[in-house]
C-alpha cells in the first residue's frame, strides 16, 4: 500500500527526510516496496499545506528553503485539525522538543494515534515525559509510536536494543549521548579554555546561544529517560535523574586526565541492578583503552552491557538533517514492512 505521510514541523529534519525521500524514491520503492505520499505539512514559519491526492514537495522544499511562506495547497486547517481530518496513515512530529512538559508534541502524537494514525518522531519531549501513555494508546488502537531518532539520530540505537539484541539482556548501557559537549571536550584537551570553545561551538552551531540544554546535561538526560524507560522498561521520572554537565569542568582537570591516562567524557547511565533501573548524567574520566574514549568530536556512542555478549558499542553521528532523517525513514519503513 501507499504510504500517505502528514510532517508537523518542517524544520531541518523535516526537510532531510522529505529530500531523502525524493533523492531515493525508485531506490526506496524497488528495495523495499516502499511506496509514499506526503499529503500534508503544517508548520508553524511557513503554513500549513494539505491535499489528500499528495503536496507538491520539491517546490515546497524550495519555498522553505528560501525561507518563504507556501502558496501552493494552502490549508484553513490549523495543525490538530490537520492531524485529526487529514487522511493519512502516518503522522512524522518533527518540532521542537521542550523536556518540561513534552508539548506541543506530545498532543500531536495523542490526537494523531486517537484519529488512527502511526506516529513517528524525533522529539524527545513525547517520547521521554510521556512514553508509556503513548505506547498505551498506539497498542489499543492496532498502531505504531516510533520513536528512533530521538536516540542519538539515525544511529540505530533502539532497534539494535530491539532487534539484533533481543535475547540477551541489557545490564548497563554506558554513552556519550550529546555531540556539543563531546565536541567541546575533544577541543578543550587541544588547549581551549571552557569559554573559548564554547563560543566556537556557538559559531560552528554546534551549540545554542543558550547552551544551557546541552552544557548541563540536560539532553542527554532526556536520552537516558528514554534508554532506561524503552529500552529497561524502567518508570524513571527525567526530574528525579541526577544530572551535572560539563561546566565545572576546567583545563586542569583535563590536563589531570591527561596525566592518569584518561579522559573526561560526559557519560549517560543506565543501569539494572536487583529487578531496579537507575540513571545518570554526569562527566567521568575514563581509562583510554575504553571503546567511549575514543570517540571525539560531535560523535555520539553507546555501551551496551549483556549477558551473551559482553560489550557492545556502537559508534554514529548524534545529529543531522540527513542522520535525523533516515531514522524517520527508517521508522517508516517498519511500519510499511508490517503491513
Ligand atoms: N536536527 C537534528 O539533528 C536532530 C537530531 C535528533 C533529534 N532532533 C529533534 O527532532 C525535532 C526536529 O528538529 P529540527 O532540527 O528539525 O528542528 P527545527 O529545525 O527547529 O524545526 C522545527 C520546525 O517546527 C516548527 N514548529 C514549531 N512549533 C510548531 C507547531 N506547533 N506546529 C507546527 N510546526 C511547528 C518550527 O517553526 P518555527 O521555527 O517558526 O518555530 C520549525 O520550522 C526536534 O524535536 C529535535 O529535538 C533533531
């Protein structure tokens, strides 16, 4: 069947799996079948657009691009009512992520899944506060809540848990789960002082003019909610994580690691102990012949520990248009294989 695919928020990732979804369309489809419609997109700069024989994506791509408003299948449906009317079989939400309170997305993906739709997203914010209730609701309707790139982007990490994994069990999982601060690091034992390198990561865009997300941990927290609640079916509550980031960290503590023969990385913790989950955020200094100490620059990784196999650590960007995207197709691609 044709897939008809609605995107609430068509920012940089939005645009990275619409562009993958064009550039790999006779691939996608004679690979696996996949065959797709994007029938709608609102999004909050430049409007919101629906028509259920399928939206003209490359020239709306080019509208967004030009940071124009869309003048082609303009829709008087505001954003739910889209998401409610729309006929479609998926809905990607793709918008910002607040981890106070998971909104507006996480009404996104409640009413998508109450009007049948699959739902598909990046954001954490749904996915970390609200997970169970969500999973609930796509279970009693027959549906698919996917939730792929809101862990380390495209690096597949939940499927790898999921799928390649399954059968063994999880102990422990170990990651550098935000580039920023794995960037800033990795610049810091060059020689930069804090200060210095967080004003270049803020001129790259690797960081936000507020940092704070990032610099205090508090993204990968998220991700570590996500982990322990997904992965270890835990019930942990993202405000009752310990968390401390990077900023206390000086050129002397890194030139200390330096000398034991370690390094600071700011580590992501999940663990399983007596039937309990637990997490953690928080810089540690690890031994160098650690597989996480390796990873420099805005790459992300994770440990997992199990019972068979020991050790498993997988490597892959954290971030991307084209890296956020694919685990969207991805996501996609499932749910069209289920059906
Ligand atoms: N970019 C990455 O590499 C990456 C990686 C992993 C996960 N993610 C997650 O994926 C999601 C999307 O990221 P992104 O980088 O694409 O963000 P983005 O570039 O900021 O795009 C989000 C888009 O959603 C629009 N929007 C905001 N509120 C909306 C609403 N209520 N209804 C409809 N549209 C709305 C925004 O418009 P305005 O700009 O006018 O607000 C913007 O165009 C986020 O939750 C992010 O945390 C991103």
């Amino acid at each position: 069947m044709k897939q008809r695919i609605v995107i609430i928020g068509f920012g940089t990732v939005g645009q990275g799996f619409c562009e993958i979804l064009l550039n790999k369309k006779e691939f996608l489809k004679k690979q696996y079948g996949l065959k797709w419609e994007i029938v709608g997109i609102a999004d909050k700069a430049y409007g919101n657009v629906y028509n259920a024989k399928g939206i003209d994506v490359p020239f709306l791509l080019e509208e967004a691009k030009a940071k124009k408003q869309f003048s082609k299948d303009a829709s008087k449906w505001d954003t739910l009512t889209l998401i409610k009317k729309s006929k479609a079989d998926i809905v990607c939400e793709l918008t910002y992520t607040d981890l106070k309170t998971g909104e507006p997305a996480y009404t996104h993906c409640k009413e998508a899944l109450k009007s049948g739709k699959h739902v598909v997203t990046s954001n954490k914010g749904p996915a970390a506060l609200h997970y169970r209730k969500l999973i609930k609701l796509a279970d009693k309707y027959g549906l698919h809540f996917r939730i792929e790139g809101t862990v380390v982007a495209g690096t597949p990490i939940l499927n790898l848990a999921a799928g390649p994994l399954a059968g063994c069990e999880i102990t422990r999982i170990r990651g550098i789960l935000n580039g920023t601060t794995n960037y800033m690091l990795t610049e810091m034992e060059k020689g930069m002082s804090y200060a210095e390198v967080l004003k270049v990561a803020q001129e790259l865009g690797y960081a936000e003019a507020d940092p704070t997300g990032d610099v205090e941990g508090y993204d990968a927290r998220g991700k570590v909610t996500i982990l322990a609640n997904v992965v270890m079916d835990g019930q942990l509550d993202i405000d009752n994580i310990p968390c401390r980031g990077i900023t206390g960290i000086t050129s002397s503590d890194i030139h200390t690691a330096k000398e034991h023969g370690k390094r600071w990385k700011l580590i992501g913790t999940v663990e399983m102990k007596d039937g309990k989950v637990t997490g953690s955020v928080a810089p540690e200094m690890i031994d160098l012949t650690h597989p996480l100490a390796g990873v420099m620059g805005a790459t992300n990784a994770l440990t997992f520990t199990t019972d068979l196999l020991g050790d498993v650590t997988m490597v892959g960007p954290g971030a991307g248009r084209w890296q956020t995207g694919f685990a969207i197709l991805n996501d996609v691609l499932t749910i069209d294989s289920a059906y």
